[in-house]
C-alpha cells in the first residue's frame, strides 16, 4: 500500500487516479472535521473539495517530516475557520462522534455506551474550542502531536499542555457528574 506522501507525488507525476485514492482515504473523516466547524454538512462536503482543489493545484513540500494529512487537516481548518469567520458558526460540534466501550456485551452495552456518549459529548461541548479541537484531532482523527501541532499552529510542547489541560477539564466535567 502507498503511503499518502507517495500517491500525492504520483499525482503531480501525471497518475490522476492517486488524487482520487487520497480522496477515498481521508474524504469521509475530513467532511466530519470541517462539519465541526461550520455545523453545516453540505458545506462541509463543499469545503472538502475545496481543501484537496488547494492541495492538488499547487504542490505542497510533503515528506515524512511535513506529512499530507498534516497539511490537508491545515488546509481544511482554514478554509473553515475562513467559512465561520462569514458565517460565525460554532466550532466544533461532536455530535457525530462515536466511542468504544470495550469489554461489555449485550444490551447492556448498547445503554452504557449512549450514556457515556452523551456524557462525553456534553463535557466535550463544555471546554473550550481550543481543547476540543485538539482531542477531536489527537483521539478522532488519530492524528500524531506533530500533526495536530502543524494543524493549529503550536509547537509538540503546546499541543501535549494543551492535550493535558483538555483532558482534565474533560475529566472534572465528568466527576462533577458522577463519572470516574
């Protein structure tokens, strides 16, 4: 399998189908992340083509060290940041977030997970645009610090302290509603 770097270079080699690989892989999870900005999924869709119409008409330096999805996810976040700016939408909505619970069957779990969504959802509403976008792109998008660091515009050391910050405001909000 090609890694992302390869099929974007295969692209501006003349292998026009490497654009639509690329788009397969991260079309999907990228509309979810404008989505989270704009709160408008039709546009979000419109957004992600733009996003990889920007990739695609110019080529972006990519290596192992800048790595496209680091910079799709920038390119996306400022075409959406760009987009509420107009709109003065909210950022992030997770509603459309799934987790796991692992370990339990059944009905049971079915009800245990609802509950914890809804919990996980409500705190994750709570904190700020900032910690919520960095968790949304460390856990969602299982991004590296690295990445999300390119994302935001924040260094490894920021993106863990603010990692670290966002996940005990989530975790007070959480006990402060009975959950360990």
């Amino acid at each position: 399998m090609l890694t992302d770097e390869q099929l974007y270079d295969r692209y501006f080699s003349g292998e026009r189908q490497s654009a639509e690989q690329l788009v397969e892989r991260y079309g999907d999870s990228l509309i979810r992340y404008i989505n989270g900005y704009i709160s408008d999924y039709h546009e979000s869709e419109d957004l992600m083509i733009e996003t990889f119409a920007q990739m695609f008409a110019k080529k972006r330096l990519v290596t192992s060290n800048h790595c496209f999805k680091a910079y799709l996810y920038k390119t996306a976040r400022n075409l959406s940041v760009r987009h509420c700016r107009k709109k003065r939408f909210p950022l992030l909505d997770l509603q459309q977030a799934e987790f796991e619970v692992s370990g339990i069957i059944g009905a049971d779990a079915d009800i245990l997970k609802e509950e914890r969504n809804r919990q996980l959802l409500h705190a994750m509403e709570m904190i700020k645009d900032e910690y919520r976008e960095v968790l949304y792109l460390l856990y969602f998008e299982d991004m590296k610090y690295e990445e999300a660091g390119r994302i935001m515009g924040k260094n490894v050391s920021q993106i863990t302290n603010l990692a670290h910050r966002a996940k005990k405001s989530v975790k007070r909000l959480l006990e402060k509603e009975g959950f360990t």
